[in-house]
C-alpha cells in the first residue's frame, strides 16, 4: 500500500512539472530562448536578444536593431517605461546610446516595444584605431597583435550613418566594438580626404611621402586618400625637395599646386641586378626588365618586385642617384616559401669596380638605397585586367595613380587597393578593396555619386 502511494505522489509531481520542461524547449527566436512574461494575461511575450545599435529616432520613440544571432535588422518602438542602463548599469536615456553599441534587451515580442536596454557587459572595444590589418579576404582583422573575424554583414558606420565595409579606408580613424573573437560594429570616427597634385612636373618620377606613412612614385594625375586632419607632405625628385603642410577635410579634396619648382637637370644612373635563383622575373615600376643586362635608369625612385616560383616575393623602393662608379650593383637572394621571411633583410648594394682599383678607394657616398615597401604591393597581372563600369564619367584612380574614365579597363593589380572616384561637381568617393591573384578579370560597379 505504502508503495503504491509512493508511485501516485510521483505521478502527480511529474505532471506538475510538464509545464516547465515544455517552456524550456521551445526554439531559439534570437540569442536566448523566448520566454513568457512574467504577466500574461494581455497576451505579451517577452524576448530578448543581442543586438548592435543602427538607429535611434528621439522623434518616433523606435530604435533600429541588428540583431547579432539571426544577422536580421528589427525596428522597435520604446516609451518612459523603457529602463535603459550603461555597461556600469548607470542609468540613461536613448539618444545616449551611439550607433555601433552592442546591447542586450529585452522587449515585448508582440508589440516589439522594447523594455530594458543593457549596454552588454561582455562586450570589448579599440578606441582610436588606425591603419588596423583588415584581411579582406579571411574576413579577419589584428589589433595590437590579436586577431579578431566579422561576417560580411557586420555593421559599419560613418558618424551615425551607415557605411560599409567598403568604405572602411586604412587612412580611417575607427572604433571596433565586438564580443568574443568576434567584431560586431566599425564605427569610423575620423574619415578621410583627398589630395590632389598640380604642377608636379619637376617631381615626376620622384616620390611624394605624407607623414611617413604614404609612399607614392609621383605621376602626371594623382588623388591621393589621406586622413582627416593637418599633414606634412615631402616630394622628392634627384636633388629637388619640396615640404608643404596641408589640412584636409573629411570627404573633401585640397589642392597643392608645385608649379612654382623647377625641374632639375636630367641625370641618369646605371644599374645591375644580381638575383637568386637565376632566372627570377624582374620587374620596375610593373614592367618586366632584363636581369641579364646593366640598365640606365633617370635619377628618382622606383618600385621594383622580383618573383619566381617556390619562393617569396620581394618588393622594394630603388633610389637611383649620382653613383661612385661606372654602376651599381644590387644583389637580391629571394626566400624559398617554406621558410620565414626576414622582413627587414635588405638586398646587398655593392658599387662596381673599374680596372686598376679597389673598393676601398671608392667614396663613401651611397648612389642607390633600397627601403622596404608596403607588403600590399605587388607586381601587376599583366594578363588580366579590371573593369569599372560605373559610376559613368567618373575618374578612377587606383591608389592615387589616374587609370582614366569610367568605364574603363586596366592592368590588374593585386592586393589591398583603394579605388578613388572623382567627378567635378560631385562629392568625391573612394573605396578600399582586396583583389585576389586568382587569374581572374575583375570588374566593379560602384554607386553613383553623390552631387555636392
């Protein structure tokens, strides 16, 4: 009897608590399971979620989620009974949240009227961050040495407009907010400008440098992207220097007129090339050139790239100048890919020796220096081209060089690129892109631009 007793008090404990096991199992509807509200009886239901902020509109009383489980936008309405609180659970009010901000809440699922907002404390964030390692390609951006992945549909913003990833230039100041190894928000705190070159004559086949961190070889047409903000640009050319300060303004282009220098006499300078493994390709400013032959060079800078199959490419700046004998000899030993590259290894420059001396009566003046360049650099596929259709009209540079206007077709080039679009009249445009070496034509369609 006992036992029986036992088995009917057992029966009715496992019925009372159906309720909750059929609760605890519904489907997932955003980061957490949904659950009823703690009153029922009108019918709401309250969820919640994770979720970077993409609007707030003070005027309406909603606010613009992206949800960051589903990857789904949502509008939601919010009202004085709304709590909202600071990732140190202080409180606030909505417009003090900025776009970008990773926050949990909760809302009423039936009405979608949001009521607690948490600025998450899971989340982490770089303030101030510039010239960070965007993998284009893998999705994956390092910062301070730590590498972090976003999707494709992460949420970007320009000031409180949305941007995409596109429009994220390596000239930008951004703030990165996410959770985890995951990015959730770029927020592009400074932007970027423009600056154009007139009357460089004197300059072409010279270098332009802006504050140590942008090398260019100087051509006929350049729109360089440059930061926001004051800046001191160096031109270079033989002998002939010019140093200007500029200031530039986000999505705005300054002009720098150098016509008042002269252009000096022209000099030239020989070289050789010396190159492991033999018959490695040579190339100078993108075209291929004779490593079997001493060659004449004008006195400036030049890009140069020497590859050859199982080994690592180099890329280097030669700066050819008044040499100390008949030419100049560079010795340039190419890695084998299986082994770490010794990125600050330089090749051996060595001047040549005429008849009847020696190296120590040669004078001590260096006539060409080889400097490291940017690791994005890479020599053209001469096979391939890219296309910009669109926008019509429109000036395409391709990181600060003019290829002509659109549409139009080019050699490709490979790597990280920024794509400059400029028309007179409209607000000038640029976009930072990564093109794959895969023997592939490219083609791009940009959006139309926008009148000033």
């Amino acid at each position: 009897m006992k036992k029986q007793k036992y088995n009917f008090l057992v029966f009715f404990a496992m019925l009372a608590m159906m309720p909750f096991l059929l609760v605890g199992c519904q489907g997932k509807t955003s980061n957490v399971q949904q659950k009823t509200a703690n009153n029922a009886s009108d019918g709401s239901v309250e969820q919640t979620a994770v979720a970077v902020v993409k609007q707030v509109d003070a005027d309406a009383g909603t606010v613009v989620l992206h949800d960051t489980d589903t990857q789904e936008e949502q509008t939601f309405s919010y009202n004085g009974a709304t709590t909202i609180y600071s990732k140190n659970s202080v409180a606030m009010v909505m417009t003090q949240l900025s776009c970008g901000e990773i926050v949990e809440v909760s809302y009423d699922g039936v009405k979608n009227l949001l009521t607690n907002v948490q600025v998450s404390k899971d989340a982490w964030e770089y303030c101030a961050v510039k010239g960070a390692d965007i993998n284009r390609t893998d999705n994956d951006i390092t910062v301070t040495g730590r590498k972090y992945q976003y999707d494709n549909t992460v949420s970007v913003f320009s000031g409180q407009q949305s941007a995409t990833l596109m429009d994220l230039n390596e000239q930008d100041e951004i703030t990165i907010k996410g959770i985890g190894t995951k990015v959730q928000s770029f927020q592009i705190t400074k932007g970027h400008g423009f600056l154009r070159l007139a009357g460089q004559d004197a300059f072409i086949g010279g270098t332009i440098e802006v504050d140590q961190s942008i090398f260019l070889n100087v051509q006929d047409d350049m729109l360089i992207t440059v930061g926001e903000g004051e800046h001191t640009v160096v031109l270079r050319n033989g002998k002939l220097e010019a140093v200007e300060n500029i200031t530039v303004e986000k999505d705005q282009e300054v002009l720098l007129d150098l016509s008042e220098y002269e252009p000096l006499e022209e000099k030239e300078g020989k070289v050789k090339f010396v190159v492991t493994p033999s018959g490695a390709a040579l190339y100078i400013n993108g075209k291929q050139r004779n490593t079997n032959q001493v060659l004449t060079l004008a006195y400036g800078n030049y890009n140069v790239t020497v590859r050859a199959d199982g080994y690592e490419d180099y890329t280097g700046i030669l700066h050819v100048q008044k040499s100390a004998g008949a030419y100049q000899t560079i010795y340039v030993d190419l890695v084998e890919e299986k082994e770490e590259v010794q990125k600050t290894k330089t090749p051996t420059v060595t001047p040549s020796v005429s008849a009847g001396t020696s190296p120590k009566n040669q004078t001590d003046a260096t006539a060409i220096v080889v400097t490291k360049a940017p690791e994005t650099t890479k020599a053209p596929d001469e096979q391939h081209t890219i296309t910009v259709k669109a926008p019509i009209g429109a000036s395409v540079y391709v990181n600060g060089i003019y290829q002509g206007v659109a549409p139009i077709t080019f050699s490709k080039v490979l790597g990280n690129a920024t794509i400059t679009l400029s028309k007179e009249g409209y607000v000038t445009r640029s976009y930072s892109v990564n093109i794959a070496d895969d023997g592939k034509d490219v083609n791009y369609s940009f959006a139309a631009l926008i009148a000033e």
